[in-house]
C-alpha cells in the first residue's frame, strides 16, 4: 500500500491507538485487513444510445458485529483505495456506537451531473446487480453518501426487491419515508454533528452562545450541522460548497441558504459576499466543520487554521500529518467517527423499523439519537482524559476494544 493512500492513512490512525493500548498484536493483524472487496464494470445504455462502461466498488471492511454497514458514493475521484478507508472508518464507527454492524462502504466512478436522471437510475440499477451476491438485510446495508440520496436508496431498493420476488425495505436505509425510510434519517448527521459541538463545548464549561462557525461543504451533512448549530445559538458566519464560499460576519440566514440550494441546488445564488472557496478552511472562527470530502487539512495547510475546535463531519477530512499539527498547536480535534455518527444511529433505527414494520414518530428518533451519541461523546472524552490523548485516538480505542471483545467470545474459525 502507497504511504499517501487514504486506506493507509486510516491503518495509521488504527496503529496509534493499538500501540496506546498495547493491542493484541494477532487481532490487529485481523483489523487492519479488509474483510471482502469487490470491484464491478457497469455497462449502461447513455440517452444518446452508446454503451458507457463504469467502474464500482463495494468494501465489507469487517462484519465482526453483525452485518456490513455503509454508503455508497458516486464522485469521480472514487477509487479502491477511497472505499477501503471508508469502510474501515465506518467499521469504527458502528463499533464506537455500539451498533450490532461491521461497516462497509461502495462507490461508482462517475459525474453524477453529467449524468441525466435516467442515467442515473440505470446506473444504480445495474451496479445494485452487479453487486447482489454480497448484498442483503444481515448481509450488508447500503445507505447514501457523496452525491447519492433518498432517490438512489430506492433505486436499490427496488432493484433487490424485484430480484428477491418481495418487497425488502430493510435492503437500504436512508431511502424515502413512504418506502420505509425513517423520520429523521435525513437530518441524522447533521443533527449529530451538531449535538456532538454542543456536548463538547459543555464538557469545557463553555456556550455556544455567539459562537462562530464555518462550514466546508453545504451539503446533507453540512447544510444540517449549520441549521441545528444556528437553532443552538451559534452564528455560522462562513459556508462553502463546489459552487463557491459566501461569508456574513453577522451570521448567515440558514434557512434561507438551505432554500436557495433546494431551488438552485448550489448556494453561489445567495446574495451575501463571496470569497474564494479555499479560504474558508482559514477564517477566524470557534469551529470549523469540514463536510465536504477526504484530506482538506493537510501538512501543508494545518497551520493556518485559526479555529479553536475542528468538528469532522465529513469522513477523513484531516490527514494524520494536519492532525498531529493541530495537535500540535492545541486546536482540538473531534473525530469522524463520533461527530458523523448521527447518520449510521438513525440508519440502526431505520433498519430496526423495516424489519419489525412498526414506524416511530420522529421525537422518538431523535430522543435515541441524543441518547446514543451523548453517551458515546461522555465515553470518548472520559477515555481522553484518563489516558491523556487526543479524542481521535480515545474514540478508536473504545472501538477497537469492543471489537477485540467480539472476538473473544466468537474465537477464529475454523
Ligand atoms: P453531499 O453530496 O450532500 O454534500 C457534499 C457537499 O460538499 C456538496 O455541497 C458539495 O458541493 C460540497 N463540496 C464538494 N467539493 C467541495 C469543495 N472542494 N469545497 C467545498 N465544498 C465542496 O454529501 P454528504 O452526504 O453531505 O457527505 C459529506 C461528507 O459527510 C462525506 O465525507 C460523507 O462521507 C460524510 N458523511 C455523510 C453521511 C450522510 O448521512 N450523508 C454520514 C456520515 C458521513
């Protein structure tokens, strides 16, 4: 494996907490491998009649704890590579969360917006077949991630079902409410991220009254994480997605932003003042929430943030070198795998509904929502403190270790 892959990356972060802990050196052999990687060609029908063939993936990192679990992207720079880390991210993740899931994570090679709609569908459809023979409710469950919605959740949904001869709505999760997707799924993350912030700045005795916030990224994750953050009393001052970066000392109106993308499906429309998109990692703010992809703070960039806390509600957004600058520096880290969590929480809650066909009322939802992730956070900084590291490396030990429990009890086969 390359030094610079993102899969290797993520082995660094899973080694720094076993070496803290003195992990079992065998099962560690076990966690930083891939479980299953399957990789597919995706022949479809373009409207213009030709034949395009595409690549996908689909990574069942581990399935140690109950079914594989994770989205599925659709962005042109997905890549073996890209999927392997982000299934062992989210193997963390369900770990960290107790949830009864092992994590995965798939993807297409493709421009989704040079993609008509009927593309699209036939795309999913077609990679859906492709990767059947390892898909399945206590196999493995695909939920949205980059570039991919509610619209593909039911894509998939109905491509399975109409191989199986049955409705499966326990398939996916973060499909539409009418097929079975749960009430607040759509929110999750964002509301997640969110809570986490709030958790953290109450575990420093602090408001978030007035506090500044910037976001890389207003997409599900980000547009979500600065609605919730503004209703708490913060002021997102900075946001930024492909189309560009608009910045209000004031504070943004959130609503309406999150109205301009629904109608224009970007936020460059807005009227407020713009700078360059890549100077929003760098504003004078109290939290920075990247929510846009992978490896944005890097070695080269890390010394510039000015913001106190770095909340990562996109997954892997900060390399091992910017996190050991920032470390460095006293800029606090709250990691992917706890601050993200919020979407795999409610796809859990989803996923229970489907199976036992009985639907909650979305106060339900996010009542254990709150519960679960506040529990988590409490978990993660009680870990810090004892063991004096960051809330990256405290978060992975929690996993790992109740990982390594699994074990125990379920032994090597044979
Ligand atoms: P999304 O497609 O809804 O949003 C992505 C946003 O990032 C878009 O607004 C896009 O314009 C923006 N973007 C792309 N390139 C950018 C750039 N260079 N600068 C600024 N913005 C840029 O995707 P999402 O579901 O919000 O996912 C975002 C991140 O959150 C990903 O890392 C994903 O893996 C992670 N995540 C998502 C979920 C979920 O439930 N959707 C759960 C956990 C983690």
């Amino acid at each position: 494996m390359i030094d610079d892959s993102l899969a290797r990356k993520a082995q660094k972060q899973l080694y720094k907490a076993a070496r803290e802990i003195k992990f079992d050196k065998n099962l560690l052999k076990i966690l930083e491998n891939p479980m299953r990687i399957l990789k597919v060609s995706v022949p479809i029908k373009l409207d213009d009649g030709k034949i395009k063939v595409f690549k996908g993936f689909r990574c069942q990192y581990s399935d140690a704890k109950g079914p594989a679990k994770g989205g599925v992207r659709y962005h042109p720079n997905v890549s073996e590579d890209e999927v392997v880390a982000l299934a062992a991210w989210m193997t963390w993740k369900c770990a960290l969360l107790d949830l009864p899931y092992g994590g995965a994570k798939g993807g297409i090679i493709c421009d989704p917006n040079r993609l008509s709609e009927p593309e699209l569908e036939r795309l999913t459809r077609r990679y859906t077949t492709e990767i059947m023979p390892i898909l399945g409710p206590h196999i493995d469950i695909p939920a949205p991630d980059v570039y991919t919605t509610s619209r593909t959740m039911a894509w998939i949904m109905d491509t399975f079902s109409m191989f199986k001869g049955y409705t499966e709505p326990s398939i996916v999760t973060g499909k539409p409410e009418i097929l079975g997707g749960s009430k607040g799924r759509k929110e999750a993350t964002g509301r997640g991220v969110a809570l986490i912030t709030r958790e953290f700045f109450k575990a420093q005795k602090k408001s978030l009254k007035g506090a500044k916030i910037a976001v890389q990224g207003f997409g599900n994750v980000g547009g979500h994480a600065a609605l919730f953050l503004s209703q708490l009393g913060a002021k997102v001052v900075a946001v930024s997605d492909a189309s560009g970066c608009l910045i209000d000392l004031n504070g943004l109106d959130v609503p309406e932003l999150l109205d301009c993308v629904e109608k224009h499906a970007c936020i460059i429309k807005y009227s407020a003042s713009k700078i360059d998109k890549e100077q929003l990692l760098f504003q004078d703010v109290d939290v920075l929430i990247p929510a846009a992809l992978e490896d944005q703070i890097h070695q080269k960039n890390a010394d510039k943030i000015k913001a106190k806390v770095v909340v990562e509600g996109a997954n892997g957004p900060i390399t091992p070198e910017g996190d050991e600058i920032l470390e460095k520096r006293g800029v606090a880290v709250i990691p992917d795998i706890l601050a993200n969590a919020g979407g795999v929480v409610v796809s859990h809650l989803e996923w229970v509904q489907a199976m036992s066909g009985l639907y909650w009322e979305e106060e339900q939802v996010n009542a254990e929502l709150e519960r679960k992730l506040v529990k988590a956070f409490k978990e993660v900084w009680a870990n810090s403190i004892k063991r004096n590291v960051t809330l990256r490396c405290a978060a992975y030990v929690v996993a790992i270790e109740r990982i390594a429990e699994v074990y125990r009890y379920r032994g090597i086969f044979p």
